[in-house]
C-alpha cells in the first residue's frame, strides 16, 4: 500500500513523526481511517484507541482528546496525550480505574462527575489497549 | 580606632559572603531547574506550531463563527504569566510593563497566572477573571485545559471580546522577549482564493466548539513551559550577575581589610619605636 507521511503530537512531545499506510482514529462521530491522498478533513477526537499501520504491521495506541487534520496532504493528529501499547503502564492506568470509579460514587455534583467519568473512560481506554500490544 | 574599623570591614566581608553563598546556590538551582524547563520546551514546541499551523487556516464559508469573528478587542482577556518568585532580574517587570502597554485605554480583564502576576494585579484591584492559578510551575495540561475552557467560555457569551496570552519567549540562554499571542478570536486567512474547506466529520461548528478549546489550552501549556525556562534563565543570569559583583566587594574589601591592618602594625612599630627611643 502507498505510504503517506503523519506527524502525531502532544504537549508532552512527538509521539509519532514518520511514514505510515494507514491511521485509523477513533473521533467523536466515530472511527475515521486515513489513507494516502486522502481529501481535507477536520474531526474532534474522543477517547478510544488508535492504529496506524507501518510496513504492514499495526501499532495500537490510546488517544485522548485533540483533534485529526488533513490538509494539502498534511496529516497531523494533535492529541492531548497519546500513548501506544507498549508504553502503557497497565497498573497504573488499573489504579487510574479504581480511584475513578470510587470518585464517580464520592461525587457531590455534575462537575465532579463528569470529570471522573472522563478519567475512568480514559483509563477504560488504556487497559484495553495495553492488551493488543 | 583602627581596631574598629577593622571589624567593622570584617563583619561587612562576612555578611557579603553569606550573600554570595545564596545566590550561588540560587544560580545552581536555577540551573538545574532551566535544563529540565528546556527539555519541556523541546517537547511542547512541535505541537504549538502543529497545531498553530493545522487550526491557522480554518474555514466554514458562508458561514459567521463566533470564533474567528473579527473584533476591535475593547474588553479583552489578557492572560499574564509571570513568575512565582522575584530576584529573576526584569523578568516579572517586563512582562508588567508590556501588559500595561497592552491594556492602554482598554476595559481590560486579567487572569494572572504565577504568584508574582497574581500579587501585582491584586494588589491594583484589577479586573481579575480568577484567582485559583497561583502557582506557574504547577500548572499542568489538565489545568491548561482548564483554563482555555473558562476563556472560550467567556468569549463565545460576550464577557470578553478577545484572548491574549502574555508571555516570556524564550529565545536563548541570554535572551528572554516578553511577547504576546493572540488566543482568540482565531485569525482565520479568509481570503477570496478561498483555501478549500475541509470535510468535517460531523457539524462544523459544533467540532470547532470541541477543538478550538483544546487547541488554546496546548497553546496555553506551551506558553506555560516557554515562560518558566524564560523565568529560570533570567535568574541564572541574574544571579551570575549578583555572583560576580559580590566577589568584586569581597576583593575590595580584603584589600581594605590588608590596609588597615597594615596600618594598625605599623602603627604599633612606630610607638614601640618611639618608646624606646624615650628611654
């Protein structure tokens, strides 16, 4: 397959500047795949999982927030963090779950929900991918 | 009399040596603390200009978004960050003295971040949008993040009609520009040739409204890390300043120290001298 250049960045650095076949994201109206000479787009991106695909081989990771923009066949993810498989610590993204879970139970208002509930979907989200290394 | 006056330049020796041991420590510290802060730097700096240059050409033709609306900035947000602690040479002074500048004539609000931003506006009952960020050098994504919402939330109901961000660049090891950015509105390139508009996945604007507060707050967090390797760096060089002025005191001093002690012997000699002489 037609390989394509992407830079993947958070605040805390680049996580991913190179070439790949594919880039499959998970945004807020759901899972978007990028392949080479793919038209402009702009999507808001949730918390799930991501892949991108290099000589054949799929690199699973975690995303959370950011947005996905393709344009002039620039692909850039900017992602709030953005974490693969690998680099995933699993006990502490299982800790991560335990505490938000008791936070949701703990919370006295709708902020304070909200906000665990987010820290639970994004630890939720790390352990899942931290299994398809 | 030469005896006091020996003591007196003797305890002045000490007292500027204890200085000087302070500020050495403080240089050591600012320089440790400065290669972690430019490391951060070297991390936060691709994503700000990426994400500067992904959102920098957004447009919804036809349409008139709340964000990119332009405005004549009357009552603006200016986010000032300054340092938590002084003795950082003109770190904390030009970033006040540029935001006065800035806020000339203006109904202008201010959210400090820093102790030291937060001291100095509340100290001049400025219109201040929130106290809770007292401390730069904690402040984290999340709280980053944090804030951009409280800033977009502002200006998309009208409290305010623009967002600066007021910071120290840090351009070099001897070099910190206190500069702005504007946050919002976005300063979108309309221009008739017209870029092509992308495909949204989804409502354009309600994706705007979920991106464009993520995209301030990472460019906040930047600005955050740019302005604490700015504020270690001025202390650095302020503190080697203050290094090498103590130990010029402490020469001259010793030199005075030598003479007067000097002068005391050879008075003593002078009335033995004459003592004997007497005899």
């Amino acid at each position: 397959m037609k390989a394509f250049h992407i830079e993947i960045v958070t605040p805390d650095g680049v996580e991913y500047d190179g070439e790949v076949e594919s880039l499959l994201v998970r945004t807020d109206d759901g899972d978007v795949e990028i392949l080479a000479g793919h038209t402009d787009l702009l999507a808001s991106v949730g918390v799930g999982r991501a892949r991108i695909t290099v000589d054949g081989k799929k690199r699973f990771a975690s995303v959370n927030g950011g947005f996905l923009s393709v344009k002039d066949g620039k692909v850039r993810l900017c992602a709030i963090t953005f974490e693969f498989a690998d680099q995933i610590d699993l006990k502490r993204a299982e800790e991560a779950k335990a505490k938000a879970e008791a936070a949701i139970k703990a919370a006295n208002d709708d902020r304070d929900e909200r906000v665990a509930k987010a820290k639970l979907a994004r630890a939720a989200s790390r352990i899942k991918v931290a299994s398809m290394k | 009399m030469a005896g006091a006056s020996m003591n007196d330049i003797k305890s002045r020796i000490k007292s500027v040596t204890g200085t000087m041991q302070i500020t050495k420590a403080m240089e050591l510290v600012a320089t440790s603390k400065l290669r972690r802060a430019r490391e951060k730097i070297e991390s936060s700096r691709p994503f700000h200009q990426i994400i500067g240059e992904a959102i920098g050409g957004i447009s919804v033709s036809g349409e008139d978004l709340v964000w990119t609306k332009k405005s004549e900035a009357k009552h603006p947000l200016y986010i000032v960050i300054a340092g938590d602690r002084g003795l950082a040479g003109g770190y904390n002074a030009n970033i006040f003295r540029l935001t006065q500048m800035l806020t000339a004539g203006k109904e202008a609000k201010i959210l400090p971040l820093g102790k030291k931003s937060l001291d100095h506006y509340s100290h001049r009952n400025a219109d201040i949008l929130s106290k809770k960020f007292g401390y730069v050098s904690e402040i984290s994504v999340g709280d980053a993040l944090d804030i951009a919402e409280m800033a977009c939330a502002g200006f998309e109901n009208g409290e305010f009609d623009a967002v600066f961000v007021v910071y120290t660049r840090f351009a070099s090891m001897i070099t910190q520009t206190p500069v702005y950015e504007q946050l919002l509105p976005l300063e979108s390139e309309l221009t008739e040739s017209g870029s092509i508009e992308p495909v949204y996945c989804g409502n354009p604007e309600e994706i705007l409204n979920r991106i464009i507060p993520q995209y301030v707050g990472g460019v906040l967090y930047s600005t955050v890390c740019e302005s604490l390797a700015s504020e270690s760096a001025a202390r650095r060089t302020a503190m080697n300043a203050a290094n090498k002025n103590a130990s010029e005191i402490i020469d001259t001093l010793v030199l005075k120290y030598n003479r007067a002690r000097q002068a005391v012997i050879t008075q003593e000699i002078t009335e033995i001298v004459s003592g004997s002489e007497a005899l």
